[in-house]
C-alpha cells in the first residue's frame, strides 16, 4: 500500500515535471519602427527553434545550452496587436510557445526640405526606373538566409553624426513623402562607408533616388542598407566582415549632400539602426 502510495506520487511528480526548462523574454510592447530581442535560455539543447512573426517563418541556429538572442522588429506601419510564435524541436517532442507583442505608435518628427523640382516630381521618362529600383531593392529586403553571417553586434559604418533621424515624417517641397527608412549619417565626400557586421553582398546599383547603393544580407531576415554612394568597392556575392569597407560617402541620387543614408530591416521592414549601432 506504502509502495503504491510513493509509486503513485512518484509518478505524479515526473508527469509534472518540466521535461526542458525554458525561460524566453519577449517585450509584450514596442513602439513602431523599433528593433528587439527575444531573450532565451535554457539548460538543454534543442534540436532546432523556429521563429514566426510578420507572416515570415524562419529556422534559428540553435546556441543553445546557455543563453541566446533572435533580432525581430516592428515596421512603422505595423501597429496593432501581433503573434510571436517559437517551436522547439526536442528528440522526441516538440514544444510551441506564442507571445502577444503590442506595437504601439510612436511620435515621429517632420521635416520640410526644399529640392529641386525635377527630383520632388520625377519627369515620366524615369517612372518605368523608379518602379524596377524599387522592386529590385524590395526584392533584395526580402531575402530570407537561413545561415546567421553577424553575431549580434553592429558597429557604425562611418564616424559621423546623425543628420536626420529614423521615421522622420518627410515634406519635400510642401508635399508629404514616405518616412525616412534609415538615418543620414555625416560625412566629407570620400569618407570610407564600413560594413556594419558581417553579411553577404546582395544587392549593388546606382538608382534614382538611392544613387548608388549596397545591401548586405546579415541572415535570417536582417539586413543593412548603405545608399548615396560616391563609389562602390564590393560586388554581388562577395562576404565582407565587419568593419570592410563597401564603398565612400557621396551625393548620388536624391540628395542635397555628402551623407550616408544606412538603412537596417528586420524581414523586410525597416526599424531605427540608432537602437543597434555600437555608438
Ligand atoms: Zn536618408
């Protein structure tokens, strides 16, 4: 009877025992436009962890045991309510956990720039350009690689300061335009334009409004955005480290002067690289 009684509480014991302790941290608010991490640890080892978010699945690299961290974010216009979900795959089981993450909205400053006419209202003949620059960069944004080129740190791609902020309300001559995607970043034309981690060159070009441009794609869904080029150094495919140099500051394109506009995605939407640079 004794037995069967401590068989039985046994029993109990192990059924309610966790199998693998995991302990994730997700915000359960963000403001639009920002980056942020899901913060995970466990004892064991999954066998694989894949993450869905935004409509996009991907599979993360397991660090696991210990700790490890998965960059996700909020584009300006994704306010609302919205699902995580995380599956971990153990030998024999698997396990999904799902977050609720508020993106809340967030006051961006306007600002009004006056261009010339010809660069406000593009002529006809640039529309059919305008439409393939920006499919080809779109495009480009929404590569998803599964395999993770940087390690979680960005560094600053030039030394500059901040000449216009992320999520800036635009206003070019009177009339509003789309907000700013990245920051423009000072610098003297010929300023060396740095890799801000590791990634693989995906895309390179000379558009109308970007001039020229270089994406690299840091894998799983991040990528970094470098436009207004003066010169190019790398091409398509090529793995540049952090801290390479992929090209120099110019005015190319739509500008009004010398400056880095440095744009950063998370699976196809662009959060504020003020939030990840190393400044
Ligand atoms: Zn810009």
């Amino acid at each position: 009877m004794i037995n069967k009684l401590l068989f039985c509480l046994l029993l109990t014991f192990f059924w309610t025992m966790p199998v693998y302790a995991l302990d994730i941290q997700v915000p359960s608010e963000v403001g639009r436009g920002e980056p942020f991490w899901v913060d995970i640890r466990s004892d064991e080892r999954p066998v694989g962890i894949k993450v869905g978010w935004m409509g996009r699945e991907f599979a993360v690299p397991v660090d696991l045991p210990g700790k490890q961290r998965v960059l996700l974010g909020a584009g300006l216009d994704k306010m609302g309510e919205h699902e995580l979900s995380m599956v971990f795959y153990w030998d024999e089981e698997s396990r999904e956990k799902t977050y609720k993450i508020s993106v809340k909205d967030k006051e961006y400053p306007e600002q009004h720039l006056s261009l010339p006419e010809e660069m406000v209202t593009p002529p006809r003949e640039v529309h059919d350009r305008i439409a393939r620059d920006r499919e080809q960069i779109r495009s480009a944004l929404g590569t998803l690689t599964m395999d993770r080129y940087w390690d979680g740190d960005f560094e600053e791609p030039v030394p500059g300061d901040v000449s216009s902020p992320f999520g800036v309300q635009r206003f070019l001559n009177g009339q509003p335009r789309s907000a700013h995607q990245g920051v423009d970043l000072r610098g003297p034309e010929g300023t060396p334009v740095k890799a801000i981690a590791r990634g693989r060159v995906v895309l390179t070009g000379d558009f109308y409004y970007g001039g020229k441009t270089v994406i690299l794609d840091h894998g799983q869904g991040i990528h970094s955005l470098y436009m207004h080029l003066s010169s190019i150094d790398v091409r398509e495919d090529d793995l540049v480290y952090p801290g390479e140099k992929v090209g120099e500051v110019g005015m190319t394109g739509r500008a009004t002067g010398p400056h880095l506009h440095l744009g950063i995605y998370v699976l196809g939407d662009a959060v504020d690289p003020m939030y990840l640079l190393d400044r």
